[in-house]
C-alpha cells in the first residue's frame, strides 16, 4: 500500500464526450449546479416580495431581483463564451 503510482487513474476523469465543449474545463452547461449564491439569494427576495405588503419595499425588492437576473445571465453567457459558443454572423440578437 502507499502512494503507488497504479493507484491513479491512467485516463482522464470525469469527461463526458470528445466535442470540444466537452472536454473543456468544468461548467454550467454540463451539469445541474447553480450557484448556491445566486439561487439562495433569488429564494429570499421572491419570499421577501411575496410577504412584503409596502408597495414602495415591494419596488425596492424587484429592482433586485432584476440585479440578479442579470447577474445571472452574464454568468450564462460568460460560460457559453468559455465553452466556444459564438453568435452567428449576420443574425440579430433579438
């Protein structure tokens, strides 16, 4: 027993496939995690709104929830970029 070399894995672990995508590091699209941050703190604002009866505090609490909807986003995209994603020439983004 001990730190035998045979021991470690002689391939590589974990990857799923031979697209390019696939075998890059680690990411959002290849899995079921979200960003416990992210998530937790969408949870409390949609409970906070939901128990909320100040209008104004309720105004207040969708302006963060847009904040994070959009942080959320740009982490998306950020992973797709990461992942070799890219735009198609030509096509709007609407």
């Amino acid at each position: 027993m001990g730190d035998a070399p045979e021991d470690a894995p002689s391939g590589p672990f974990g990857r799923r496939g031979v697209s390019d995508a696939e075998l890059s590091t680690p990411s959002v699209l290849h899995s079921d995690f979200q960003p416990p941050s992210i998530r937790a703190r969408l949870h409390v604002l949609c409970a906070l709104y939901a128990h909320t009866p100040s209008p104004s505090r309720r105004l207040e609490l969708l302006d963060s929830l847009e904040g994070q909807v959009l942080e959320l986003a740009h982490l998306m995209a950020l992973d797709l970029l990461n992942n070799g994603w890219r735009p198609e020439p030509g096509r709007d983004a609407a």
